[in-house]
C-alpha cells in the first residue's frame, strides 16, 4: 500500500523516493483505432439479437466491474477518514480466506457493494450515474494514450462507428440497431 510505504519512509527518516507510481497503466496504441469499434460493433450486434439471453450476464458484468471501480474510487476518501478516525493510523487486519487487508480497503469494498446492491435493486438513475463515473475515473488511471495521435484515431474510429450504426445500420438490418438495443425493455436495472 502506497501510503503506508510513504509513511514508514517517513517515521524511518528515510530520503529515498517512494515508487508513486500506481499499478501499471494499459497503454492504447494505434492498432486499436480498429479493434475498439469492432468490438463495441460485435457487442451492439449481439444485444439486438441476443438481449433477452444476455441482459442478466451483462448486468453481473457490469456490477461485478461497478463494484471494483468504486472500491478503487472510493478508497482514498477511505483512507483518509480512516487516518483522520483512528489518529493517521489504517489498520491491517487479517480476514479468513482473503489474508490480510487494511480498514480503509475493507471499508472501500464494503461502501462500494452497498452502491452496486443499491442499484440493483432500485435502478435509480443517480446510483447509475455514480457508478459510470466511477467506472470512467478506474479507466483513465488504468488506461493510458501515448499520444494525441492515438487519442484522434481512436476518436475517429468511434465517430465513424457512432455513425454507421446510428444513421446506415437501417440499411443493413432493416432496422436502426442502435435505438432497437437502447429502446429494448430490460429486466434488470441495466
């Protein structure tokens, strides 16, 4: 845990620099100015097709990654409280079958299962908001752009799939695909 590297470099005297970086970055590149619509094609396809049959594994999907990005987004707030609570002191505390965490990460973990539970079972919007914001926030510090040239091409390649489907795709399928999927009836709060 970072803060605890800074901290007992700190109550060590020590003038050596801790390593801030965070977890590696996934670093985008070009290649992927083509995979990323494909992809994102491919999955539109499937779900106006395949709602119904997938709808229920998208909404584990998704919850399962909601509650990641909120444990990630949310324990700094954690740790900070925490600090502020318990005298700048976060516990580590050993758990059966999961080894041993820290109260901030434990309560991170627990407040983000909360939210994703919430929004389960209430489907409210702002619970959904919450969780797209979380979700992009984990993503911009996991995922790296080289270069405004990668950052432009992947843009480009998305504008260009934005288009097709929501204006040609009429063409293709005898139906506008992207407002069938969006307008689709779901059965859980997805």
């Amino acid at each position: 845990d970072m803060v605890r590297k800074k901290e007992v470099a700190r109550k060590n005297g020590s003038k050596e620099a801790v390593d801030e970086s965070p977890l590696p970055a996934f670093q985008l590149d070009a290649n992927l100015f083509l995979i990323i619509p494909l992809s994102a094609s491919f999955m539109l396809v499937l779900l106006y097709f395949f709602f119904s049959s997938i709808e229920f594994f998208l909404a584990v999907y998704i919850s399962v990654f909601s509650v990641f990005a909120c444990g990630f987004t949310l324990r700094p707030l954690c740790i900070r409280v925490i600090q502020q609570i318990c005298s700048g002191r976060d516990a580590v505390i050993n758990l059966p079958l999961i080894g041993s965490a820290t109260i901030s990460a434990i309560t991170a973990c627990l407040l983000s299962l909360g939210l994703v539970l919430a929004w389960l079972f209430t489907a409210h919007w702002i619970l959904l908001d919450a969780l797209g914001v979380c979700l992009v926030i984990c993503f911009l510090c996991h995922v790296k752009l080289p270069s405004l040239r990668v950052a432009a091409a992947i843009f480009i390649g998305l504008v260009v799939y934005d288009i097709f489907w929501v204006f040609f795709s009429e063409y293709f399928f005898k139906k506008n695909v992207m407002v069938e999927v969006a307008l689709k009836e779901a059965h859980n709060p997805v």
